[in-house]
C-alpha cells in the first residue's frame, strides 16, 4: 500500500481535533484510532514554503475564525507532516 505525506497546520496538528473531524465525515470509528495512532507516531515537524497563515475563514463549529493558508511568495507555513496509507 503506498504511502503519503499530510501537511497539517492549525488545529489539524491537534490529534483530538482530526478525530473530531473524522468522526463527524462519516470514516469507519474502528479505523480512526488505528490512524490517529499512526499520525502520532509519524508526526515531524513540517514547513510548507511559498504559503502563510491567513485569517480568511468563517468556522461554523467554532463559531469564528479559524486559520487558513494561500499562497504567498517567499513566506512559509510551519506545521506537522504525517505519514498515512494512500487509503
């Protein structure tokens, strides 16, 4: 099975958020723990160049702003990497 990088920023880098947010996108329960198992253990420390940090974006669950990114020339985004079956 082939793997893939995931470039988190924000609340994304926060485990207990993914699976909030899996959960609420109908995946499989009895798969959630499993990845969010395995994005712990594959987390590093990521930059995604040629991007920033914006506050463009309306969270309805949050009930506010929530952060967001767009591309932006030398700036940079720094986050998490995981690593994840493509699946």
């Amino acid at each position: 099975m082939d793997r893939v990088l995931i470039f988190a920023y924000g609340s994304n880098m926060n485990p207990e958020d993914v699976s909030n947010w899996l959960k609420g996108s109908d995946y499989d329960p009895q798969r959630i723990s499993k990845l969010i198992e395995n994005l712990i253990k594959s987390a590093k420390v990521g930059v995604l160049e040629g991007y920033e940090l914006v506050w463009n974006y309306y969270s309805s669950t949050r009930g506010g702003g929530a952060v967001n990114i767009q591309e932006r020339v030398r700036k940079e985004v720094w986050g998490v990497t995981y690593e994840a079956d493509e699946e």
